[in-house]
C-alpha cells in the first residue's frame, strides 16, 4: 500500500510510473489526496471537540472543590452538549478513514525504472538465456512418462479430490522429496534460515501481503473459521514481523521454509494446465528477505542470481524475464521471472518470480526499522520461488527421457538415492 504522504509529494511522478501498468490512476490518485485531507480535518475538528471537553472537565472538578457547585452544575451541561459532537466526529472519522484506506488498497505498487511500460507476456524483456539443444524429437510429455513409469497418477488425484490435485507415487514421490530438500539445503547454505509456517492464515495476514481485500476469488476460505489456505509460503513467513520495529543491527532478515501452496484458479484448458503444468495444490520452497531500503535492490539481484544457480545445479535450460508494467504482480515494483524449458512440449515454463515490494507490503504489515537516531522507517520487502516444484518436476522427466529411463541430475543422487526412473 502507497504511503498518502509520497503520493502528495511525488503526484505527478507517481501518475506517470503508474501508467506504465496501463491504467490512469490519475482520478483515483486524486479522491486519495481530497479525501486524506478531508480526514485531517475532521481530525483536527475532532482533536479540537476532545481538548475542549478534557478542559471543561477539569474545570468542573476544580469548582467542585472549591465549593462552587452552581457554576460546576453550568459547565456540566456545557460537557454533555460536547458528547453527541464528539461522537458524529468520531463517527466521520471513521468512515472517512476506512474510505481512505480501501482507495489506497486499491492502486498497486510503483513499478521500479526499469520496468518497461508493456502490455502483458509478450512485452517482458529476456535478460539472460542458455542454449537449448536442436536434437528435440519424438520427446514423450511428463503426462505420459509419468503414467509409463508409475510415478505420478493424475486420475488417482482426480478420484480423491479433483482435477489440479496430483498424487506422486514410488520415485516420482522420492524426487518430489529430494527436491525439497535439495532447494532447502542450497537456501540454507546462503544464509536463509529455516521456517516451518502454518498452512492457513487469517484475514490480517492476508491483507499485510497483499493477497486481500481484492483476490479472495484465488484462494481457498475456510469460512467457519474465516482462515485462508495459503497461496505461497511468502504470506505466513513475511506476517511473522506483521507490526514489528525492527532494530537497524536485525537486518537482514533471510528467510525460508517449504510448504504446499493451494489456489483455487486453475486457468485455461487446453495444454496450458495439462499434467503438472498448473495445479490447485503445490510444493514451494520460498525465500523471503527484510532489507533496509538502501540495499533492497542489490539483494534483489543477489537473490535472482541464487536461484539462477539452483537451475544451473539441476542442468535445465532455463531463462530469465524482466517483467513489463503490464505483466508486474500488484504488490511488486520490480519481478524477474524464470522459466524452464519443456523439450516435449516446445514451451517455456515459470518456475519462479523474484520481486522486490519495497515498502508496499511493510506499509500494510507495519514493519518498520529503528536506526537508532529516533529515526523509524517503513523496511523494505523481497520475496522469491526457489523454487516451485511441479513444473520442475515436468522439466525434468521430459528432458532427461532417455531409451534406458529418466536420468536424474548429479546434484540430485544424493538426495534421491538412484540415478535413473525406469
């Protein structure tokens, strides 16, 4: 959520950086800055009604005291007539401010410079590319080479629960296990420290991330209890330091747990959500980052550059996006995204995003740094897949299908136990 104080100072700027999102917030913008001043002044009206009343009330005990019960009975009606004022102050303020708040939740995040201004997908910016091998023929896709090899059963999944809900099986369940534990490990040698977070999460915590009020349609509402499961690990391990001052010598705060991830939008049909290609319930291994704003942008590239390493490790063809305004997550100011390439299906597959919110989720969680001056200031956030599973898992078994079976990665046998699927 944008701070009203920087959109006043920067309008015209913050207009401009928001247009590269294809959408002119001018007029919203604008009931933003009216309405924030509308609510300092019914601030100050209401300030104004309670000093009065504060005032008159020790007036009053005063004159009692003093044995003036008459002139104490006069500024005692005086006190009443301030109640009803008070409280239609009260009242305004409320809903004045409430008005505000729902405007500001609804303009995203600033794109960074670099963002491009783009109008979806095809406007984003390949930044970096392996080769990727000619000799692609007669490749079997994952949903086939799991059904040969009996490691993945889809229509099991179906059975259970639903289309999007896959149950991995025998050395397709191993390589989901030694995945995690490989992407896990690799964090953890960069200094990210290790979180096991809950599955579900409340409104609150849905709203510090940006996941509420407005896309409540993509997660799964267990209305009972009014909790949400969670889209990604990055909203239960960012809410940990929901309404926290953190102390300049804390940072950097590095981050990560795996968990599964549910989302009830599955897309299109067609190819697109074929197999693993997009699923309801997922396995992640997120890392998430709390950064004094000064470094936020060195540790993005820091960031994408570990993940760029976990991609080299497993051996897939892989590429990296700069994403274009049109194509930028809400929250985000900046987001790389990084794609696997499907030699049985001649397609690019994401498999991770990279962004950095700056203040836009620290805004809404009241993450703030104390530098130790009486100086307190909005951290900034960072957050990336490292990685998400399934299409990994689809990536893998096609590219590395041989006569013999499916070879698995050096970097993997260690976790996995075996060298091939067949």
């Amino acid at each position: 959520m944008l701070q009203v104080s920087y959109i006043k100072d920067n309008f015209s700027s913050v207009v401009s950086n928001l247009n590269k999102r294809n959408i002119d917030f001018s007029k919203q913008l604008i009931e933003i800055t009216e309405l924030d001043d509308l609510r300092k002044k019914i601030q100050s009206e209401y300030d104004s009604i309670l000093n009065e009343s504060n005032t008159v009330t020790k007036e009053i005990g005063i004159l009692f005291k003093s044995g003036k019960s008459s002139e104490a009975e006069e500024l005692k009606s005086k006190s009443i007539s301030l109640k009803p004022k008070a409280k239609e102050l009260h009242e305004k303020l409320k809903n004045v401010s409430e008005e505000l708040k729902l405007k500001l939740c609804s303009i995203p995040n600033i794109p960074n410079d670099l963002v491009l201004k783009g109008k979806n997908e095809q406007d984003n910016e390949i930044i970096f590319s392996t080769e990727i091998s000619e000799n692609i023929k007669n490749l079997i896709p994952h949903w086939d080479l799991s059904s040969k090899y009996n490691i993945i059963d889809f229509d099991l999944g179906n059975k259970i629960t639903g289309a999007g809900f896959p149950v991995y099986k025998n050395k397709g369940a191993k390589l989901q296990r030694s995945l995690i534990n490989f992407f896990l490990d690799k964090n953890i040698s960069k200094g990210y420290n290790e979180i096991q977070p809950p599955l579900l999460v409340n409104e609150d915590s849905g709203f510090g991330t940006g996941q509420l009020p407005d896309k409540e349609g993509q997660m799964y509402h267990v209305e009972n209890d009014n909790l949400y499961l969670i889209p990604t690990a990055e909203v239960p391990i960012t809410n940990i330091y929901r309404n926290s001052i953190l102390k300049i010598d804390d940072l950097p705060i590095k981050l990560t747990g795996y968990t599964p991830c549910f989302r009830r939008e599955a897309g299109s049909y067609g190819s697109d959500v074929r197999g693993l290609n997009r699923l309801h319930q997922f396995d992640k291994v997120e890392i998430v980052r709390i950064e004094c704003p000064t470094k936020s942008y060195q540790v993005l590239d820091d960031m994408v550059e570990h993940v760029k390493s976990i991609l080299s490790d497993l051996e897939l063809p892989f590429r990296i996006l700069r994403l274009c305004g049109g194509d930028l997550g809400f929250t985000s100011a900046l987001t790389y995204d990084f794609e696997v390439y499907s030699k049985a299906q001649k397609k690019w597959l994401e498999v991770s995003s990279v962004s950095n919110f700056e203040s836009y989720q620290s805004n809404r969680l009241k993450v703030r740094i104390d530098y130790g001056d009486k100086t307190k200031k909005l951290a900034h956030t960072l957050n990336g897949s490292a990685l998400a599973l399934p299409r990994i898992i689809a990536a893998l078994i096609e590219n590395n299908q041989t006569d013999k079976g499916i070879t698995i990665p050096k970097a993997l046998h260690r976790y996995t136990g075996f060298k091939i699927i067949d």
